[in-house]
C-alpha cells in the first residue's frame, strides 16, 4: 500500500522532540507518514500549526523508515522558554 508524501516548510513538534545527548542543540522527532524538508536550511520551528514560532532550526538529516519519517535537527535560536 502506498504512502503519501508531503513537503513541510515548518517544523511542528506538539512536544515530541527529544534532545540527542551528548550533542549540543541537537534534537530528533518521529512523524507519521513519510514527510520532505529542506535540509542544511533554516525554517521555523512550531508546536502547533496554530501557535507562535518558538525558534528557528536547521533539519540536517532525515530517515524514511516504515511508514515514518525521523528528523534529526538542530536548535539555532529559541524565542521562549518551555
């Protein structure tokens, strides 16, 4: 059965990001279906669609595995606090 692909511009989190450790800034989300994003290239970062930018990142590596993608990104700036 195939997949469905999108392309995303912005990275939502709904607070799923885990922080890799022993890697400054650096963080991994797991999506549901498989999804495409700008790699090395700064984008917004999000909790929801409809909530303000917390920051910005830069996504620098993505896997398609199993119907899911994994993004491994790093945190450039940070507008707020969690």
């Amino acid at each position: 059965m195939s997949m469905p692909m999108s392309i995303e511009w912005k990275l939502l989190t709904h607070g799923r990001e885990k922080r890799l450790q022993h890697q400054q800034n650096m963080f991994e989300i797991e999506f549901s279906g498989y999804k495409l994003f700008p790699i090395n290239q700064t984008i917004e970062i999000k909790r929801h669609h409809d909530s303000d930018q917390i920051g910005s990142g830069k996504i620098v590596e993505i896997t398609w595995k199993e119907e899911r993608t994994i993004c491994t990104y790093q945190l450039l700036s940070l507008y707020n606090v969690n």
